[in-house]
C-alpha cells in the first residue's frame, strides 16, 4: 500500500489515545493517532514520526500520525494497514494454493472475520492482527489485554470444526523480526486461546514487513513460537 502527502516531525506527547502532539516544521501539530494501542515501547518524547496531511483539508485534524522510528527502525503503527496489506499480498500469494475468491469482512457465529476465501475449491476464514511490539527482535502480541481477540480465536476453532480452513494471521508491522509469540505477561487469556486454536488445526503465520514512510507491503514469513 501507499501513502501519499507524507512529512515528518517530532513525537512530543500523546494527550488520548486518538491524538498526539507533534513538531512539524517547528510548530505544534495536533495529529489523529491512527492506532488506539497503546504504544508506549514507541511512542516516546522526543522519537521521530512520520505523519500524513490529511486530505479533506475541513477535517477537525489536519495530520495523522501512521509510523515511528525505534532507533533506526521505522514501525508502521497504521492499525488499518494490516487488512489491507494482507489482502494485496493474499491476491498474489501462492502460498494456499490457487485462490478464486476473496470476501472480506465475513460474518461466522457471533463475529465478522477479516477474510472468507476459496482455495483448491476449499473455503477458508483469516483473522488478520497487526503487531507492533517488540523486544529484542521478538514481536509479541497483544501489547494490551484483548477479549475480543480471544473471542475471534474461538470461532476461528469453531471454523475448522465445521470443515473449513482456519488461519490466524499476524502482520508485523516492521523489519527486524527473530520471531512472533503470543503475550502471555499481558494477556494470558489470548496466549492461551492461541495454544488452543493451534492444536485444534488453526494455522498460526506470522509476516514481516517492509516498511518505507510512504509504503508497506507484506515481505516474507517469520518464525512462530507458542
């Protein structure tokens, strides 16, 4: 995907989760913080950002605040991305064999999943979570509790009961990566719904990606320890 109208500046201070304080060519930005995580591995005083201008020039912020440099490293923290990256490398892939149909947003039991397709004349659901923590190379997930990711781990489950194929698949949002595993310290409930959809035949993938200030796009898979 590509982002266009896109400056940087200087992360001062995150006021809500929706906002951020941000010096752009010397002067305070209120920004639109297009992830309600909460980020605070990145999202530090002081961190370079990358912003895009908005293009509806009436909306109440003017700027959105889509990546942050860790070191050297940028992370795309745009939580809309992952989707949307995920749908343009799942037309392309030949990873689950020859695709002939794509649905996104489909409702299974009591949740809408990120994507319905058919494969080799197989149906099949993804869930698609986007990460941005990390630790000494070590991408976890989530960086906050999450019922509803468990909840979607479930029906994933529920899925393959009834015959179809089943993926939970997380979209890392940055180089670097030594391996995905779930975060059992913040979030036993999802580490341990992730365990179970595993043995229950869930496929778990983890992908990296490239990351530019304009452009992400999925790049290759990472190791998954659970």
């Amino acid at each position: 995907m590509i982002y266009e109208n896109i400056v940087t500046g200087i992360f001062e201070s995150r006021p809500n989760r929706f906002i951020a304080e941000v010096w752009i060519d010397g002067k305070k930005e209120i920004c639109h913080v297009k992830n309600t995580g909460r980020c605070r591995e990145l999202l530090k005083k002081g961190v370079k950002v990358v912003i895009q201008r908005a293009k509806t020039p009436e909306r109440k912020t003017k700027f959105d605040l889509i990546g942050v440099y860790k070191g050297d490293v940028l992370f795309n923290i745009d939580s809309q991305a992952p989707n949307k990256v995920f749908f343009e490398w799942l037309k392309k892939t030949d990873y689950f064999g020859e695709i002939t149909f794509i649905k996104p947003e489909c409702r299974f039991g009591d949740s809408r999943l990120d994507f319905y397709f058919e494969a080799n004349g197989k149906g099949a659901f993804a869930e698609v979570k986007g990460v941005t923590l990390e630790r000494n190379g070590v991408f976890l997930f989530p960086d906050a509790p999450t019922q509803r990711g468990a909840k979607h781990l479930r029906e994933l489950c529920k899925c393959k009961e009834q015959g179809f194929d089943a993926y939970a698949v997380f979209v890392l949002q940055a180089k670097g990566a030594k391996y995905f595993t779930p975060n059992g310290e913040t979030d036993p409930e999802f580490a341990e719904a992730l365990k179970v959809a595993k043995e229950k035949g869930v496929e778990i993938i983890a992908l990296f990606c490239d990351v530019t200030p304009s452009t992400l796009k999925i790049e290759d898979f990472v190791e998954v320890k659970i």
